[in-house]
C-alpha cells in the first residue's frame, strides 16, 4: 500500500534561519507530487508541484524553493525564513497522471511551522 | 470575492441531528467538485466527490448547483466522530485546484 511520510510534525525557527522539509512516498513510483501551506482561517495554497526528478514547478512567488532529487522525494526550502512563512505545510502526492487529480490527494501529515 | 467561500463557522449541532452546509464558487467553468474533512491539526481527506446528479455516501449528502454555483454537503443522524473543519474544493481548470478554508462543525452530545 501507498504510504507518505513527512516530517518533522512541528517546527520553530528564528527568523531569518534556513529550513528544510522533507517528504517522501512509499508503495508507488513516478508520483505527483505536490507542497501546500495552510495558514490559519485560510483554504490550502499550493506551493510547488512535480510531475518528476527535478521538475518544479512553481504556483506563487515566494522565499521558498522546492526540489525532488529522487523520484519519490519531494523537498522545501527557505535561504532566510519570514515571518510570513509560518503556517502548516502539507506534502500531497496522487498517481493518476493529471495535473491535479480530479480523484483527490493524499496528504502527508504535515509540518506545523513557527516563525519567530 | 473569494473564489470559493464557505462560512467557517462554528456549527454546533447536537448528536444525531442533521446539519448541512454550502459552499459557493464563483468560476462559472468550475469542472470538478469535493468535500474533504479535517480534523484538528490533522491533515485533509477526501471525503466525497461531488457529482452533476448529487451523490450520496451513508449518512453524507453531496450535491451540486450550477445555477447558483455552489455545492453542498448535508450530513444526517450526526456522530459525535464528525466534529471537524470541511473543507471545499473547486477544480477550475487543467490544473487549478482552489480551496475552501472550510467550515467547522462541532457535534454536541
């Protein structure tokens, strides 16, 4: 069975300070693969999504960047985080080859991000 | 106006009445249509698409309005298991997938 793993759960972090994000996919292979934030009160943003190794890309403007080294790892990052930047960030993934799935995502469980 | 609205609530319903709420998108080329719940701090799952005819999953009731460009979702004999935040989701395009910021729904014994 298809399983994502995303971690760490919560994290705070200084301003200015990098950050790291690590998402992977177990049980599949050649995934889409997706980053969301969710701010508070707020619907879910997409961030960055891909289709494959080293194709991104990206949905709005921001100090973030994304990366996927391998076909089922999916990476977010920060040089210098904002205050702007915390929020709950979910990775997603779906397999059914559209651009987003009409069938829905799966998500990963989420990291809750504290800028201060 | 948003794309797509919900009202966030808090609807507190007492355990096994029926509670519906709606969702309003204001894409006329809106294509596809879901419900996701979630629990708190947790993260999202679908849990219905949103089909033309409106469609139903045990004690979950989806159903569409082109019309008036909204959906909605009505949940009958609630358990105290469905407090949640439900969340709506409005495909526009190719790729465009558009997030309600959803509606909680606090079921009281």
């Amino acid at each position: 069975s298809q399983t994502i793993h995303q971690w760490p759960a919560t994290l705070v972090q200084p301003v200015g300070s990098p950050l790291s994000l690590e998402c992977t996919v177990e049980g599949t292979s050649n995934p889409n693969l997706y980053w969301y934030r969710q701010a508070a009160g707020r619907g879910l943003q997409l961030l960055f999504y891909s289709v494959g190794i080293g194709q991104i890309s990206s949905e709005v403007p921001q100090n973030l960047s994304a990366s996927r080294p391998q076909d089922r790892q999916f990476i977010l990052s920060s040089k210098k985080l904002l205050l702007s930047d915390s929020g709950f960030y979910l990775c997603a993934w779906t397999d059914d080859g559209q651009l987003p799935s009409i069938y829905g995502y799966t998500f990963g469980s989420g990291t809750r991000l504290t800028v201060v | 106006r948003k794309e797509v609205e919900q009202d966030p609530g808090p609807f507190n319903v007492p355990e096994g009445a029926t509670v519906a709420f709606n969702c309003t998108y204001s894409n006329s080329a809106s294509q596809s249509f879901f419900w996701y719940r979630q629990d708190c701090r947790k993260e999202p799952k679908l849990l219905m698409s949103v089909y033309s005819s409106g469609n139903e999953d045990g004690r979950f009731t989806a159903q569409l309005n082109r019309a008036s460009q909204y959906i909605s979702l009505l949940i009958r004999d609630s358990k105290l298991s469905d407090s949640a935040t439900y969340l709506c989701v409005v495909r526009t395009g190719n790729y465009q997938l558009i997030w309600g910021a959803g509606t909680k729904l606090i079921i009281k014994p």
